[in-house]
C-alpha cells in the first residue's frame, strides 16, 4: 500500500510556544515553527510584526521569555541554549540586517571570520577552511574582489561579502535577515537562487526574512505570515498569501491573482488612487 501522506523534513530549528519582547513590551507572542532540512522558510509580515525578533529568538541572539528553541543535530533535539556559542555557531549562522564595515581588512579576511566556531587555538587546525572560504566566495561572486579592502565597496558588494562569511561557516541551518536589501535585480534572484540551491542540493534549513512577497512565494517551501506578533498564518505561499491574510496583516486592500502564463502570484495593493477594474 503507497503512503500517500506528504514526507515531512525533519527540523533543522524549531521554536515552540516562543513569547520575546523588548523592556516588557511582547513583540513576539505564543509563537511556534520549525525551520526544516532542505526546504526554505520565509518570515514575512509588516514592519513591527516581529519578524526580526523571532529570527533574532532562533540564532539565540534574543532570549526568549518563554517557550524553548530547540536545535536537531540529527540524533535528538537539544535546547538551543544548552550549547556553548561555540557549538551553537557550528550548526547555525545568521546573516543579520546592520553588520559594521571592518576598516583595514581584504575581502578574504572578512569571509574567513567564517571559519571561527571551527577553529582551534591555531589556525592550521581548520583544515576545511581554504576550501570552505574558496567555495563561499566563488558561490557570492566576490572572488574577484578577494583581495580588494572592504571599506572600498558598495552596500550591495559589502551584502554579498557578509553572506559568503555565513556559507564559510558551513552550517545546516542557515538563518537570513532581509539579505536582499541594497542587492541590485541580478543579485537578488542569485541570493534567492543561492538558498534554493543550498536547501535542495546540500540539505540546509533555510529560515528567511523577507520584505518581498513575491520573493517569498518564489522561494520558499513553506511561508509564516506575522501580525502584531502572532503567527496569523503558515504552510504553503499559495495558502499563505491570499487575499484574506494580506489585507488582515498590512491594513490594505491587496489583490492577489495568479500570473496565467507562469502560474506565479501577482500581488497588487489597492490604494486611494489604484484605478482598480
């Protein structure tokens, strides 16, 4: 008899139950998902949802009031804070939102700060490092400029330099704040391509912020959509990103079609002056 029941992908990351704030301010309540192996999730929702916070609560960077991040290392879950830094880092890496430009330091240096969490007290001891620095630049397409000063590039090369800094630390789960932003178009459909290769070829548990909803349907397997902090939706774009949850969740009337070509969503919010037929 054929198991028609979908296969589901073991968890990479999972909060269950996660409430986070700031100074008693709940900025992410009764929160739960799981960022799965080899599938994408994306974190969507308007400014002050908490998406952030919740990416921020699932790297350990923010402790949660209650509720427990749990992290699979393949033979039982384990709560994430049981883990030195250290260790956390060898499973997870975060490419977040503001990250400082290093004065004085060459492009491969930066990418090679990857490597830290797999380091002993020497250096020579990451014997998988030069690959790993070699292969995450070359997948970025920041080899070229290896030995270039970073204080001399742009917003959208510096992106490219910390996302390859993430690939070098060569985790199973990798976690993304808007890593689109100040990406020209070429380098925003690579990035997106770059977590569909790493989720599909390699196994890793993507989670994503995403502004762009037309991003996330694309991208991911599996969408969160955020309201004032709660979870007001999550499963697949197309049961996500509808009508109902946009308007509910942005304040807006959006028209949500699909595209008849392609099959793709098309999103259109309806503002005083959108000539709506």
């Amino acid at each position: 008899m054929i198991n028609s029941q979908p296969v589901i992908a073991p968890p990479g990351l999972t909060v269950q139950n996660v409430t986070a704030g700031y100074r008693g301010v709940t900025v992410v309540d009764s929160a739960s998902l799981a960022v799965r192996r080899g599938r994408v999730t994306a974190l969507v929702g308007p400014n002050g949802s908490g998406k952030s916070t919740l990416l921020r609560t699932l790297a350990r960077l923010h402790r949660p009031d209650t509720g427990e991040v749990l992290l699979d290392g393949g033979h039982r879950a384990r709560p994430a804070q049981s883990l030195t830094a250290r260790e956390f880092a060898r499973h997870v890496s975060l490419l977040s939102q503001h990250r400082p430009t290093p004065a004085g330091l060459l492009v491969r240096d930066v990418v090679a700060f990857g490597r830290h969490p797999h380091r002993g007290r020497w250096r020579a001891e990451d014997a998988e490092g030069p690959r790993a620095v070699a292969s995450a630049m070359d997948v970025t397409g920041v080899a070229t400029m290896a030995d270039r000063p970073v204080e001399e590039l742009s917003g959208g090369e510096l992106q490219r330099v910390w996302l390859a800094t993430c690939l070098a630390q060569d985790t199973g789960v990798l976690l993304l704040d808007e890593p689109t932003n100040h990406l020209d178009l070429r380098y925003q459909v690579e990035v997106l391509d770059l977590m569909r290769d790493l989720a599909d070829g390699h196994g890793v548990a993507v989670g994503v912020v995403l502004h762009d909803l037309v991003h996330a349907a694309e991208v991911a397997d599996e969408v969160v959509l955020l309201h004032d902090g709660l979870v007001l939706a999550s499963g697949p774009p197309s049961e996500v990103i509808t009508e109902q949850n946009l308007t509910t969740a942005y304040g807006i009337a959006v028209r949500v079609t699909a595209d008849p070509a392609t099959g793709a969503l098309v999103l259109r919010p309806v503002g005083r002056h959108t000539r709506v037929a």
